[in-house]
C-alpha cells in the first residue's frame, strides 16, 4: 500500500457547511438532537468498520451535555466543525497505531508482523495468544487483518 496515503483530511470548510446544512432540517443553525443523531448514523454507514451501537436519544443528550456546548441540546457549526476534526485526529491516531504494526506497508498486518511489534513494544505472548488475537481481528480466511477505514478525498 501506498505510504503516501491520504488519510482523514478534514473537507474543505465549505464542504462541512453543506454537510451540516444538509442534516440542519430545521435551518435553526443548530443541530438539535434528532439531527444530530442522525449525523451519528450516517458516520456509521460510511464507516462500516465503525464498531459502536446506535445510541439512544437519551443517549445523544446526554453526550451534547457532556460538550459544553454554547446551548444545551444542539451543535453549533463551529461546534460541528470541532467534533469533525477530533474524529479525523481520532481516525489518524489510530492508523499511525496500526502501521507501526504493518512493517512492509502492504496495508494488512501479519501474524508474524503481529508477534514483531509486539515484542518491539515489550509485550511477549505465547503462540495461543498470538492465534487469538489473529482470530479475533480477521475478518476474512487471509490470516491477517486490515485497517478497513474510508478514506476522505
């Protein structure tokens, strides 16, 4: 794989303003929670290795809460515009983690990769560790695991 891969660019300004109007039904300029939860939603179907169960609505309310938002229950677009940018850094954090692991770069990780890096963190495991881990992680019948993440153009 390429290792100049382009990876959770954050779109263009203009691009966030016509995503967030486009989930702004109510053209408030807020995102109340239905729309919000909607946003969720959508995350999820473009990201199907996004492994987190729907929220509730109660849920959702009590996770804009938890923002400090400037009013409670609803998402500015400069709120949007910092939740977007977290979730990319959250995206990029996770793939620098995954290719520290993926020594050749061919984008999947390897049992042996998997054992290497391991070891080159400090954590020896025997083989039944190994083959769990290997297990848990493939979804397919190749015997290594990929980072399966969209890529934003």
């Amino acid at each position: 794989m390429d290792s100049e891969r382009r990876f959770a660019k954050v779109p263009e300004t203009d691009h966030l303003k016509d995503a967030f109007n486009s989930f702004d039904d109510d053209r408030s300029g807020y995102l109340d929670v239905d729309e919000f939860l909607r946003v969720i939603r959508e995350y999820k179907n473009r990201n199907p290795t996004a492994d987190f169960p729907e929220p509730t609505e109660h849920e959702v309310k009590q996770m804009l809460k938890s923002l400090s938002l400037e009013s409670d229950e609803k998402v500015s677009f400069d709120e949007f515009v910092k939740m977007i940018n977290e979730v990319s850094k959250k995206d990029y954090e996770a793939w620098v983690s995954f290719t520290f692991f993926d020594v050749n770069g061919d984008g999947t990780i390897s049992k042996e990769e998997l054992k290497k890096g391991m070891k080159r963190i400090g954590h020896l495991h025997d083989k039944k560790t190994i083959k769990t881990m290997m297990k848990d992680a493939d979804t397919g019948e190749f015997k290594t695991f990929c980072f399966n993440t969209e890529i934003s153009k």
